[in-house]
C-alpha cells in the first residue's frame, strides 16, 4: 500500500527540516559569539540531506517510488574567522584580539525560510494523504 | 461471475496508480532540498493503458494453478524523470510549487475514482437487495 509509505517519506522530511532549522537555530544564536582562539570559534553549520534509497522497502520489493530523505551528517562552514581588536572583551588574547564567528545572519535568515517552507508542504502531504486514506477505508460505506 | 471481475472497471487500476503516484510526489516534496536529486513522475496515462491491456489480454494459463498477470502495479521502470523549467546549482531539480499542484490535482483525481467505486458499489448493493 503505498500511500501508507507516504507517511514515512514525508515524515523523513520533517525530520531532516526539523534539523536544518536546529542548526539555522544555532547559527543565528551564535551570530555574535566570539573566542580567543581560531580554532575554538563558533562555525556556521549545518545538515547534509541525501535521498534514502530503498530505505523503507522492508520486504524487498522495487519500491523506488518512495524515497525519503536521510541527514547524512553536519558539516562547519569554511568560510575565514574574522578577527577583531577588542582589548576590553576578557576572552580577548595576549595582543587584545578576538575571534569572531563566521556566521552570515543574511543566509542563515533566507536557509531558515526555505526550511519552514518545505516543512509545510511535507506536512500538507501528511494531511492530503491522511484524508485519502480515512476516505479509502470507508469504501462502500 | 465474469462480471464481478470487473465491476470496477478502470476505477480499480486507476485509484491504485493514484496511490502510487501519491508516494512519488511525496517523495519529490520530501526531497525539495536535497543536492542531485532528480524529480520523478509517473506517465499516469501510458502506465493505465499497460494495466488495461494486461487485463484484457491477460496471461495464457495452461493449468489452474498458474497465476495471472493481473495487478503486476507499476513497477520502477515506469517512473519518468520530471525536464525541470529552471534546474538549480546543487543540481537538484524538484520545482516545489509544480509538484504542489500536481499533488493536489492527483488527491482529487483519487477522490474521484474513489467515489466512483462508491456509487458502484451503491448501485450493486441496490441491484442485490432489490429497493
């Protein structure tokens, strides 16, 4: 029964935006946290997506029809730190110098947009398919 | 009772490749973001016709205990890839507002078959009791 499926499907997107708006999260928290070393500064993240081929096939069969989506890990950005003179600031190093996130709240903003937006359209799938499904059961009634 | 085999007529095959195509269209949307990968759809009209002339046809059985080919589904080979009108650089190319619409146009092509069925089944179960 594929449109049961569809509840898997969907749901792994939910999942994997849920993420994605987890680290936009952190990413946005974090916009202004500064270290006084390189590399112990905050770095913009965030999730890898990756179709879940033949994942939720349980028995096997040719279902490519369904495929989710799977979070294959996190990755840190490698954009350059910004280092900034800050001699007042107590994280600040022996030359008065901290290191300052490489956050971009302008793409942080518009990765979190897209994430709300897919999240929405999964979850319209959910409730589409819910509806076709009670009114499958009730067939001949 | 060679008339209750198809009672449905195309309605039966037809409400199963809609819940079919339900699962793909979901898969494309679950997939809006995700790097290289290529939208898919159904052919629902060439997949339809293959179902009906599998049941008109049928398969030769030399014993009754051989099986028929009767609601063989539409298997893998039968997806096609979607030619997006503007493909992104991640190289992905599900077009999120046409899969929208081509979801909700296949939900309510479901419904119709479904009701369809329903007033057949309606009409049989009058024919039987007979008021």
């Amino acid at each position: 029964m594929s449109l049961l499926k569809v509840f898997d499907v969907a749901g792994s997107g939910l999942a994997a935006q849920s993420m994605r708006l987890n680290t936009t999260a952190s990413n946005l928290a974090n916009a202004d946290s500064v270290a006084g070393d390189a590399s112990k500064v905050y770095r913009a993240r965030q999730p890898v997506f990756a179709a879940a081929l033949r994942e939720f096939s349980a028995d096997g069969a040719s279902d490519d029809a369904a495929v989710g989506v799977r979070v294959l890990g996190i990755v840190e950005s490698q954009a350059p730190v910004t280092r900034r003179y800050e001699p007042g600031n107590p994280l600040a190093d022996a030359e008065g110098y901290v290191w300052a996130s490489n956050v971009n709240t302008v793409e942080a903003l518009a990765d979190m947009i897209s994430a709300s937006r897919t999240f929405q359209s999964n979850v319209e799938v959910i409730n589409t398919s819910r509806d076709l499904l009670l009114k499958t059961i009730t067939m001949g009634r | 009772m060679r008339m209750l085999d198809d009672i449905f007529g195309i309605h039966e095959s037809a409400l199963k490749l809609r819940g079919e195509r339900v699962g793909v269209l979901a898969a494309n949307l679950a997939n809006a973001d995700t790097p290289n990968y290529k939208a898919r759809d159904l052919d629902f009209a060439a997949v339809l016709a293959g179902e009906q002339g599998a049941m008109s046809l049928g398969l030769v059985t030399t014993s009754a205990g051989h099986l028929g080919a009767i609601g063989a589904g539409a298997a893998g080979g039968d997806l096609k890839y979607r030619i997006p009108f503007q493909p992104s650089l991640d190289g992905n190319t599900v077009e999120v507002p046409m899969e929208q619409a081509a979801f909700a146009e296949n939900a309510v092509r479901y419904q119709a078959s479904l009701m369809f069925i329903n007033r057949k089944i309606a009409s049989i179960e009058t024919a039987i009791t007979g008021n």
